[in-house]
C-alpha cells in the first residue's frame, strides 16, 4: 500500500523528508490501535513504540518525524493528488492481490457530523454542511461516505463527498463512474446492490446506460410495491420458501413470490418478500395508528349519537353525511335509526290542567357501533414483514430468487464498514479547521478500514475450508467466524521487549506465543517472525535509550 501511494503521488524515498505513503501508513496504525487520531499527538502515540516493527520498510524512521506538520502535509499532498484517485490504485492493487469476489458490489452512505463552523469553504472541496443526518444529529454539519465493497466486505470503492447531497443523486454519479474506480471494462459483468434510494426514474437510466445489473428495494412510494405484496397475498400458495440465509439460531425464514412487471417502460424482475422476523417498529407503528383512529371515531361517535331528530331520513343523511367524511382504515362503522317515544315540551309556562294529556312525539337516534376490521388488519400487519426487491438480472437459471435474496442481505457487510467509519472513539479523529484535510483524512479511514476487514476476510477464509478447527474468539469462545477486534484481542497481549548489544538492538516477544496467537498470525498469512528484528540502534526512541 505505502508503495503504491508513494508511486500514485510521484514521491520517492527520501532520508530528508518522509514520504506520504509511510505517513499514511502512521495514520492507520494510530487508527487502528488507538481509535483516535489528533494530529498533534501523533508523534506521542509512536513514541514508546518498536518502530522497526511497524515499519519494516524504514527501520531508522525517527518518531520525531511523525510529527502533525507532516502529517498534515501528508494529507496536502493527497489531496492535491486526488484522495479518490489514491484509494482506487490501492484498491486495485488489493482486488489483485487477494483476489476479491466482485460477482457483486455493494454500495451505500453514511454521515459524519462535526462540531466545527466550517464557514467560507472552497466550492471544489465536499462541504462541511447540514444535510439528512443518519448519525440523527441534525443540528450538526456533516459530511457524506460513499462506500461500495466487494461480495466479501472489503471497501474496493469509496468517495467523500458533501453533507447536503442525498443518497438519490449520489447513487446517479456514483454509478457511471464505479467502472472506472473499479478498473472494469464496459464489457465486464457487473451487479451493483443498493437500498431503495437507487430506485428512481434517472438512476434507472443511469445503469442501463452503463450496463450496470442490479439488485435493490422497491421504495413504497412506487405504488407497485402495494399492488405486488396484494398479488403475492393473493398468491400465497406459490410462495417459495428460501429457508434461512444467515446463520444462527434466531435467523428468519423467507417466502418469495417472483413476477416480472414494467417500470418507466423497462421489464424488470421483482421478488416479494415474506420475513419470520417482523421488523418491530412497523407492527408497533400499525397498532399506534389503529388505537388512534379509534379514539377519533369513538370521540365523533359519541357526539352523532346525542343528536336527536323527528324525521328519520333526516337521520339517515346525518349518518350518510358523516360517512362521507370519514376514512377509516382498520375499523368498521355501522348505524341503524331507533324511534323513541317521549313528551312533547309544553309551550306555555306552569303545571299542566288536570286531566290534561301530554303530548307524545317520536324522535330518532342513530345506535352507530365500531369495531375494528380484522381481515384488513391482519392483512397490513402481515404486510409488515414483507418488502419488494427488484432487479435487472431476469435469467432465472443464472441467479434464482433466493441467491438475489441472499445478495441483497449482504448489505450487512457495508453496515459494518459504517460501523467503523462512525466509531464513537473517534470523534476526536477529525480536529481538523482544513475541509481539503477533512476530505483527505476520510480516504485514510476508509483505507483503515481496509486494512481491518481484509485481516477479517483472510482468517475467515481459511477457517471455512474443510477440516479447519476453530479458533478462540472472544471470552475464549470457539469459532470460525472471528471478527477483527476478536483477532486484535487476541493479539494485543504480545509484549516485545528491546535489548542493547554493542549498538544494535535485539527486538523479540518477552515470552513464548500461545498456540492460538500462532494460528492466528498463520491463517493472517504471517507468522511470529514479525515480531523479530536485529539492525542498528533506531535514533532518538526513549524506548531505546538507557535510563
């Protein structure tokens, strides 16, 4: 990676002045073993430790050279360049090396909210600005990560952009210059999977005129998505059922129904959905709504039924006019007239002459009764663990309905890239007045990022083969899914020690490595040699001084 920035910037290695890939470099090992990168005390964080070791390639880096003059002449420099540019060589370089899954791409954004005044900003620079806060802080400006990473979970794609953009219009940029990111040909297959926000009448357009496949949601707003979940209702018996797609015991069950319809002139293919897990909230929602609407028509109700009238049909249009009025949703109204005799007031005043007979006259009431409708109510809340994808990808044999599925599920894997980028420790991480160094610095968390889920994606690979025993994971368990900080966990308690010997310096483990941080360091690819290293005397290093 240092290589490759150093040889994207033009830099060559130079005793006198630290190249930016090195400092780079610095950056993401800060990152990744503190959490909070503050410019002006990185020199502190590098200044206990072996730094031979954490950068082989210049074994005499003094710390003071990691100082925050370079490092935010480091960020200078890709930002004149190109942070985008640099992101996408390095990401080319990895999508070689590790031979990445691109079958697929998944792409989404995320905010980053900031404290900052960030006034007078460049117009060529992504703004530091409000915008649709998805850190729910919408009293702080922000700025807006693009992510797009491969079927394994590793960001190959990624832009900085500004706070105000949304999601919609950022998905048509994105599209039509994802190939080049990603160094494809036009000819190259290619399935972009997005969230709903893809799904608009320009970004239709946009991927059929880069021949981008694709897999999304169809947003609500589309009054199809209604009439394919009515459909798919009706249809029950030809569900499918897709089984499970994560693991674990708590995993929901899908059901799909497959149709193809057109949308804006266009066929595509549309998969509806049914979940065993219910999203919470829109049951919730639904309940919320129908006790509402009950209060208000019990409240007007109420009010039509103290209403007294001597002409029936007069009572009959009341309610009529009533009706009219109202649009219940999940409950049913009926009314029927009821005749009551009673006493007719008296005219004039004082008690009645005896003998007198009262005067009787018939006046009409309405008896209207609610209760909810409960086939239309079971229908909606069945509703709420359903949604509708669509895609472009009609070949059926090619890509059946449960893989569409499975691949629109593995946005969890751009999740926890958002996860990462939006780490509470690092709030301190961006204390920076420069947006074009705010922009740059967003490259070098995403580069982190990087770096932390290839770590991931290595050891898991190698687990899942056949006859591979788990690892200890967290609180020791055993597993073959280990998650990075799991990995890191478990490596942390290595100590390396120092030791002088006539002007050079011995640099090992102080103690022998347990047999799981030996397996670990193997399926990562290395072994407990990088903890070694014999050279001259580093200069400067209190670590290294006497006393």
């Amino acid at each position: 990676m240092v290589d490759t920035i150093n040889t994207t910037l033009g830099e060559k290695v130079d005793d006198a002045m630290l190249e930016t890939g090195t400092v780079v470099a610095a950056m993401i090992h800060n990152l990744l073993g503190e959490g909070a990168v503050r410019l002006y005390r990185i020199s502190d964080f590098f200044a206990d430790k072996p730094l031979p070791l954490f950068f082989p390639w210049r074994p005499q880096l003094d710390p003071l050279q990691l100082n925050d003059d370079r490092a935010g002449l480091a960020l200078d420099s890709l930002w004149a360049a190109g942070p985008q540019k640099v992101f996408s060589a390095v990401s080319q370089r990895v999508v070689q090396r590790y031979a990445l899954d691109l079958k697929a791409l998944h792409g989404d954004t995320t905010s980053r909210s900031f404290y900052g005044v960030y006034d007078d900003q460049d117009s060529t620079v992504p703004q530091v600005t409000y915008g649709y806060s998805k850190e729910h802080r919408p009293d702080l400006k922000q700025i807006l990560f693009g992510v797009g990473t491969s079927r394994d979970g590793v960001p190959v794609v990624a832009e900085v952009s500004s706070g105000n953009q949304s999601d919609m219009t950022w998905n048509t940029r994105w599209v039509k210059a994802v190939r080049q990111q990603l160094g494809f040909g036009e000819d190259e297959p290619l399935v972009y999977v997005a969230e709903s926000a893809l799904v608009t009448n320009d970004n239709l357009e946009a991927v059929a005129e880069a021949h981008i496949d694709f897999i999304s949601r169809l947003p609500e707003r589309y009054g199809l998505a209604e009439q394919l979940m009515e459909a798919a209702l009706a249809a029950r018996k030809d569900w499918v059922e897709a089984g499970t797609i994560a693991e674990g015991e708590k995993a929901a069950r899908y059901h799909l129904w497959e149709t193809e319809s057109e949308l804006n002139g266009r066929a595509y293919r549309f998969l509806v959905v049914h979940s065993s897990s219910l999203d919470e909230r829109r049951p919730r929602a639904l309940e919320r709504s129908a006790a509402k609407e009950a209060k208000m028509l019990e409240e007007a109700l109420a009010e039509l039924r103290r209403q007294e009238l001597v002409c029936a049909p007069d009572v009959q249009r009341a309610w009529e006019r009533f009706m009219a009025k109202q649009s219940a949703l999940w409950h049913k109204l009926t009314a029927k007239v009821e005749g009551q005799e009673q006493k007719v007031k008296r005219a004039g005043p004082g008690r009645p002459r005896k003998g007198e007979e009262p005067q009787m006259e018939t006046v009409h009431r309405l008896e209207a009764q609610m209760e909810r409708d409960e086939e239309r109510y079971e229908k909606e809340r069945e509703k709420c663990g359903m949604f509708v994808l669509i895609s472009s990808l009609r070949d059926r044999e090619e890509w059946s309905g449960r893989e569409i599925l499975a691949e629109y599920e593995g946005q969890a894997g751009v999740e926890r890239i958002f996860r990462f980028i939006k780490n509470p420790a690092w709030v301190g991480a961006f204390c920076l007045k420069s947006t074009e160094r705010i922009a740059a610095f967003g490259y070098v968390v995403l580069l982190s990022a990087m770096v932390y889920t290839l770590l991931e994606r290595e050891v898991r690979q190698v687990l899942a083969e056949h006859g591979e025993k788990p690892v200890e994971g967290l609180n020791r368990k055993l597993t073959h899914r280990p998650t990075s900080y799991a990995i890191q966990t478990a490596l942390s308690p290595i100590l390396v020690i120092g030791q002088r010997k006539r002007g050079q310096l011995e640099l090992r483990p102080s103690g022998a490595l347990s047999q799981n941080q030996q397996r670990l360091l193997r399926l990562t690819g290395f072994d407990d040699s990088v903890y070694y290293w014999r050279g001259k005397m580093p200069p400067l290093n209190p670590i290294y001084q006497p006393g």
